[in-house]
C-alpha cells in the first residue's frame, strides 16, 4: 500500500454516499442551524443596509463557491468523500488546497459569517464562533493526525509548505513557482 492512498477494496463512492455526506455537515452547518437559530432568536433591532447585504451576499457566495469546489477535488482526484467516515482515498492537494489545507472549512466560515451579517444576526455570530473553535480543534486533534497515519510523509511534507487556513504571500509564491 503507497503511502499516498488508500487500499483499492474499499467500496465504490456513489452519488448517494456524496449527497448524504453533504447534506449531513455542510447544508446541516450553513443552511439547518442557522435556519433554525433565525427562527428561535430574537428579532433584529436594525435592518440591514447596502452594504451589509452585498457584503453578506459575497462572503456568502465566495464561500459557497470555495466549498463546491473542494467537494469537486475530493471526488475527482480523491476519490472519497467529504465526510470523516467515508474518507477520500488519495491526498488532494491541487486546486485550492494548493493554498491551504483546509479550503471547505474556510468555505463554510465565509458562509456562516455571510449569513451571520446578511441576516444581522447575534445569534449566527454566535454559531459561526463556536463552528470555527469546534472545527479548528477537531483538525488539530483528530484529523491531522489522522491523515499523517494515512498518508504519512507526503502528508508531512504538504503540511510543511501549506499552511492550515488561509493562503500566505509564501504558500502563494510557492504554489506560483510549482506552476512554472
């Protein structure tokens, strides 16, 4: 077995096994929550302006777009899913994960905090705070490491030029010269 993927037997990906997982973290995270905590919360004290809404509207979009298109590398170059229990089956690191290791997590930030000033809300602000501190401590402890076990010095090394979160001046220039 190539340090780089995963055994060949594991079962075929569908598109029901991509649906279930998309609609059991990121549409639960971004669309079922929040839905939710609009609904139970208190209402605004003040409508949104301009600003705020086209604001809103572009973290939202970018992050929508930055999620879509991590979902697309998993299944086209990973060959697994987005979901820890049907794992992809090869290390992805093209596309945005060139620039950081964590494109979908950053994506759905951007949504929430989309969402969180679209909608003007305490309440989302409040859910994108605790989805960020949960998330950020779940990479550090289980999935990296899980990943080192996986994919062992490739994932070492991607690790050592990536950084985790959002893109840096070097990680840029890095992936630039890569490129070249």
């Amino acid at each position: 077995m190539s340090a780089a993927t995963l055994p060949a037997r594991a079962p075929a990906i569908t598109g029901w096994r991509h649906l279930r997982a998309i609609a059991l973290l990121p549409f639960m995270n971004t669309v079922v929550v929040p839905s939710a905590l609009l609904v139970l919360s208190a209402p605004r004290a003040h409508e949104a302006t301009t600003l705020t809404v086209l604001a809103g509207l572009a973290l939202l979009g970018a992050g929508a777009a930055l999620v879509a298109h991590s979902i697309q590398m998993f299944v086209t170059l990973g060959r697994g899913t987005l979901a820890p229990w049907d794992p992809t089956r090869t290390l992805v690191t093209a596309g945005a994960y060139r620039y950081t290791r964590n494109p979908m997590k950053a994506g759905l930030f951007l949504v929430l905090a989309g969402e969180a000033l679209l909608f003007r809300s305490l309440a989302l602000t409040g859910w994108l705070a605790g989805f960020a501190a949960a998330n950020v401590v779940y990479i550090r402890v289980a999935e990296e490491p899980g990943l080192l076990q996986r994919f062992g010095e490739r994932y070492g090394d991607y690790c050592a030029r990536v950084p985790r979160w959002w893109p840096t001046l070097r990680a840029l220039r890095a992936a630039n010269q890569e490129n070249t």
